[in-house]
C-alpha cells in the first residue's frame, strides 16, 4: 500500500492508505484532521495542504477556482481533491481543531448487502445514486442511524430518499468513566442521580457527534427529520431512564425489557433536529441480546440462506445468533472489554496510536507491528492483543494454559512496537483467555440447543471494529474462532450500524423486524446445565471445533 507522509514538528507521520482515496479522507480517520465544511465537494475551499512530495495530476476546476494559479504554483492543494495513487509526502496548512470523533472508515469489502452507497468525493459508490456536485438533493430529508455501544457510539447521516450515507462518525461512550462493563454501568446507575449524569451524557455525545457531522460536511441538522436508534439493552435502558435496575437481576435476563423512553422531542432540541423529527429506538429481544444483534441479523440477511448461519457481534457485551433453517438461536456472553482493548494493563481503543497487528516477517525474526494511523505507538487494541498472543503461543513464549514459559521471567513480557516500550502481563493473558472462553462457550451452546455441530456451520459473520483488524488464522489458532475452512468466515464491520441504516431507509422494516422476532429463543448460558465445563474447556489456547487445518495465520 502507497505511504502518505505528513510533516510535523518532532517527527513525520507515515499511514498506509488504499490508492485512490482523496488525502482529506486517508486524514478524516486519525487525529490529524483538516479543516472542512462541505462534505468533501471542493466548495468550501478550507481543506488546504501543501504537496512536498509525489504526484497528484492537474488541479480540478474547484482547485482553481478556490486557490487560484499563486497558491497552486506554490504547491498548495485541496485535501479532498487529491487521490494519490502512490507515496505521497504533505503538511498540512489548515488543521481541524483536536475533535474525539473519528470519520467512519470505508465498509469492508465482504459481500454485504449495504444499502447506502457512499457519498462522493473518492467515499466509496458512485454507480447506483450517484449524486450531483452538491453532494445530495438540497430538498431531501435526511436520516440518522445511531449505534449506542458500551464503549463506543457510531453515527451515520444519510439522504434517505436516495439512499446515500452522507458522512459518520465514531467516538469513545462518555459513559465509559463510570465502569467499562455493562453490569458496572449498571450498577452505577442504580443511584438515580447517577442514572439521570449517565443518561444525559450519552443524549449530549450523540448530539455533539451530530454537530461534528453538520459543521464539518456543511450540512443543515435541521433537514433530519427521522433517527433510528439501536443498542445492547443495557444501554437502551439507561438512555431511555426505564427498568435498567432489572437487568441486574438473572430472572430477567432473558425476558423482553421495556426501555423505550417516554418522549424523545426534549432530545430532537437538545440535538438541533427537525423538532418534529421521529426518533425511533428499536426494542431489545431481551435482558441482555439487544437490538444491536437485531440490526445486525437484519443487515447480514442471516436468515435469508440455509441453516448454519452464525452471526459473532463482538464488543464489550459479545451477542451471538445462529440460524438453524427454522429458529434464530440467541444469546450474550459477557467477555468484558477485552475486545475493545480495555480491561488490559497496555490496552486502548482502536484508534490512532493502537498497535492493531503483531507478525513475524517472512524475511527477519523478532516481531514486527502496525500502528493505527501511523502514530506514536500507545498500546494494544483487541486485534493487536490477539495477534501478539498467538505469535507468543507458535514460539514457545506462551503455553496453552496461557502461562509464560523460559526465558521470561515473572509475569511479565516487554515488547517494542517502533521502539516504544509497552508490557503484556499473565493477567492480560487472562483477561482474553476468560473472554474467549465465553464467546466459545456461547458458539457450542448455540449449536447444542440448535442439534448441530461446528462442521455444519457454512457461514461465519463477525461483527464489529474488532473485526476490522482480525488475523482470523491467529483467532482460530487461540479458540477465538471455531477452526472451520477460512473461507466459512467474513468480517462484516459493524453490523448493527448497518442494519440501523437498512432500517432508516426501508419501507418493509416493520415486517423485518417482526420475522426476526417470531423466530427468535433466547438462551440464557448461566442456566446452561454444562456451562462450568464448556467455560474450563475454552480456556486454553488451542483450536476448537472442526479439525480442519487452520488457514490465514502469519
């Protein structure tokens, strides 16, 4: 992949990008963003780098009109105007304020039925709803699509006459300071004080990400007049302020909660919508399988093909379902928040600075790391975290009981992404190894209710960032996987945004909605006779399932 370099003070960033994307885009996904305030289209002008080195073909007309023949004889471009195909080295003249929201990055390329083509501006689509160079019909309402995570939020906003995502957003659940986990964040807010400061900290992160969008892309937030809302049900309960006290008691957890708010329109003020806007959120199927798991069956079409479909959305509260032919079988596994890099002595989120990749090259011995953004080495994220254990795992470092072996000493393992020092210790093994036993734990006890075994599963959905990321040879060589042929698995992105955007934009959702749910059981896997066992058994760092060979490892 071609390098874009950008100039800076102490030392040059270096991020891979794919060839072709426009500079603004590459830029939109790290913390060193530029100025904007059209969408990309070239019309505002305020997107201004300068090009040091590399080529970038003839200034488009918007170029010229916006920076005339001096700027540009001095090398100074538009970011959203240049595609570079190969490596390219910029500064950047008119940087954005420091934001905590990322832009969205492109859709996976798996075969998912997407509904919204991108934007232009070198986004994605420009075949089926291609739009003019306004970006999208002045006249057209606009919808929001918003994914309430424990660790993160996701926004999306979109033409919904055209069906044309607009721009998204990504940012950290303000919510985060007051627990990690889904059952801390359930515990704190059983103070109602408490409760009402974690309940107006997620309205105000959702209207901050709406403004990040309407300020940046140049887009009037009073055109939306329709906001679909889908989230685990923890989340849900304590943003709508109703029954999330239930969820701390096991009698309910695998009983439909009611958590729709009472009236939404003090949120369509606070956010700076249309006030007579619709705000939809979708109910949960139960206690803890939310309508996140929903959107995702919904954007996956994982009912629509033969039984043996399973569908892994991975996150703080991992929620699982596997498509039998008849019934969707449904559960949750509490992994904690491994998979989001926390809970782990050097873990983080993935965003810039995550050591997202650990590899032994073909050519050298040693370790060799990607960085996220090409920044300053910070810590591990989930993938990076899977990575490096599996890499320890194949040279002897770690066993399979998750134990160090000779020749470290303690608990203790230095390592060095680009000569930045970080640490992973036996209890970050055993946070993961407790993660994944739950998720394995949840995929056998799925196919046992369901009367079928790992080799009958012909299609495996993983959900979410993790997923981005994720060496699947190395998550089938630890057990995170069920060792099944390669080409069984697919990463999917965030499946529950994209099925909260199919649902934004689709006349039929009601029927969608209400076929998932007639053939939805839930499962609860703490009643699960043989739990304990299946727990201890997927523990251990090795592969389980079918014993096919395990592909795709580095």
């Amino acid at each position: 992949m071609p390098i874009l370099t950008i100039k800076q003070p102490k030392e040059d960033r270096r991020i891979a990008f794919e060839a072709g994307r426009s500079v603004r885009d590459v830029l939109d996904e790290t913390d060193l963003r530029v100025r904007t305030g059209c969408n990309g289209r070239g019309a505002c002008g305020l997107c201004r780098v300068r090009i040091a080195d590399g080529d970038v073909g003839a200034p488009s007309a918007n170029e010229r009109d916006s920076l005339g023949p001096e700027l540009l004889s001095e090398g100074v471009r538009l970011a959203c105007q240049v595609h570079a195909t190969s490596d390219l080295r910029i500064e950047i003249l008119s940087p954005a304020p420091p934001s905590i929201w990322r832009s969205l990055p492109l859709p996976n390329p798996i075969q998912l039925p997407s509904p919204l083509p991108l934007s232009p501006s070198g986004r994605g689509n420009k075949g089926e709803g291609a739009l003019s160079s306004r970006g999208y019909g002045e006249d057209h309402p606009l919808g929001a699509a918003v994914d309430l995570g424990t660790t993160h939020l996701s926004i999306t906003l979109s033409d919904v006459t055209d069906r044309i995502r607009l721009a998204g957003r990504r940012g950290l659940n303000p919510q985060s300071s007051c627990g990690a986990d889904v059952m801390t964040r359930l515990i704190s807010a059983s103070s109602a004080g408490q409760a009402e400061t974690l309940r107006r900290q997620v309205i105000g992160a959702i209207g901050d990400g709406l403004r990040d969008i309407g300020s940046r892309e140049g887009i009037d937030l009073g055109r939306v007049t329709r906001v679909v809302l889908v989230g685990n049900t923890a989340m849900l309960a304590i943003l709508s302020g109703k029954n999330q006290h239930l969820l701390l008691q096991p009698r309910y957890w695998t009983e439909a909660i009611d958590c729709l708010p009472a009236e939404t329109a003090s949120w369509a003020a606070s956010w700076g919508i249309s006030p007579d806007a619709e705000i939809e959120v979708v109910p949960p199927l139960a206690g803890f399988v939310g309508s996140d798991l929903v959107s995702g069956v919904a954007a996956t079409r994982l009912m629509e093909q033969g039984p043996g479909a399973l569908l892994i959305d991975f996150g703080t509260n991992s929620e699982m379902a596997l498509w039998d032919g008849k019934n969707l079988w449904v559960t949750s596994a509490a992994g904690g928040p491994a998979f989001e890099g926390c809970g782990i002595s050097c873990g983080m989120p993935a965003e810039p600075g995550a050591v997202s990749r650990v590899f032994v090259p073909e050519e050298a011995g040693g370790l060799s790391f990607e960085v996220i953004a090409g920044a300053e080495p910070r810590g591990l994220c989930g993938t990076g975290l899977v990575d490096l254990i599996a890499c320890l795992l194949r040279n002897g470092t770690v066993n399979r009981k998750g134990q160090f072996a000779s020749p470290v000493s303690g608990d203790r393992y230095p390592f060095r992404p680009n000569g930045r020092e970080l640490v992973l210790t036996k209890k970050d093994i055993d946070v993961f190894q407790r993660a994944k036993a739950a998720i394995g734990t949840g995929i056998k006890v799925l196919l046992t209710k369901a009367g079928m075994d790992f080799h009958e599963l012909g299609r495996i959905s993983i959900g979410g960032v993790f997923g981005r990321h994720l060496d699947i040879g190395n998550a089938q060589e630890l057990g995170l996987l069920p060792a099944v042929p390669a080409q069984v698995i697919e990463t999917a992105g965030n499946t529950a945004l994209a099925g909260c955007e199919t649902l934004l934009v689709s006349a039929d959702r009601e029927e969608r909605l209400q076929r998932i749910r007639g053939r939805a059981i839930t499962v609860s896997l703490s009643t699960s006779d043989d739990f304990e066992e299946l727990f201890l058994e997927h523990l251990y760092l090795q592969p389980v399932g079918s014993t096919a060979a395990v592909q795709g490892h580095h």
